[in-house]
C-alpha cells in the first residue's frame, strides 16, 4: 500500500516561515518544478504519516539564509550566518529535483 503524502500550502509566505522558524530544526528545501519556486518542509506526523507544508513564490530568493526575527516578527534575507539569539537563520537548502510532489501543484 503506497504511503499517504498530506499537503498544506501556507497562505503567506511570512506563516510559512514563522511555522518554519519555530521548529527545533529550522531549515527550508527549496526546488523549482514547472517554472515555480516552491519552499517547503516535511515532518513526520503522529503514526507515522508524512506532512509537507509549502509555500509557492514569484521568484527565487536569491540569498542563502530566510532570517525570522521572533521579537519583531519580521522576515528578512542574509548570505550570512550572524549568531543572533533574536533571530533563526533559516538555510535554504537547494534541491536539484525530488519526488516528493509526485504532481505539482498538489491536490
């Protein structure tokens, strides 16, 4: 029996990140499928099933860390890592292709 994959695509891309940077390992996957940025993360759910959560953007970001200040609640971008205990230095982590979303967008 193949395994269920559950989608949740983020409204804005500030919620994504705010989800993102809250978790105790922040990190982002990044692929373009079909011309679309797409930025996302996948979690293991209570049973063992497998939860996607992503956020389709315009256009690429082109630096190498999402930076969420939790005091300000602000979004920024950064090619530097700072040690900052205000904020998560989220890395982008480029993918050349998966098969995560067998079909794109999801449904």
């Amino acid at each position: 029996m193949a395994e269920q994959l559950n989608y949740a695509k983020m409204k804005t891309f500030d919620d994504f990140i705010r989800f993102v940077g809250m978790s105790p390992t922040p990190f982002v996957q990044y692929v373009e499928i079909e011309g679309k940025h797409v930025y996302f993360v996948q979690f293991m759910g209570f049973g063992g099933g497998k939860m996607v959560y992503f956020y389709e953007r315009d256009k690429r970001i082109d630096e190498k860390y999402i930076v969420f200040n939790r005091f300000r609640d602000q979004v920024t971008f950064s090619n530097t890592f700072v040690s900052d205990g205000q904020s998560a230095y989220i890395p982008i982590l480029e993918l050349e292709k998966t098969n995560i979303f067998s079909e794109y967008p999801p449904k």
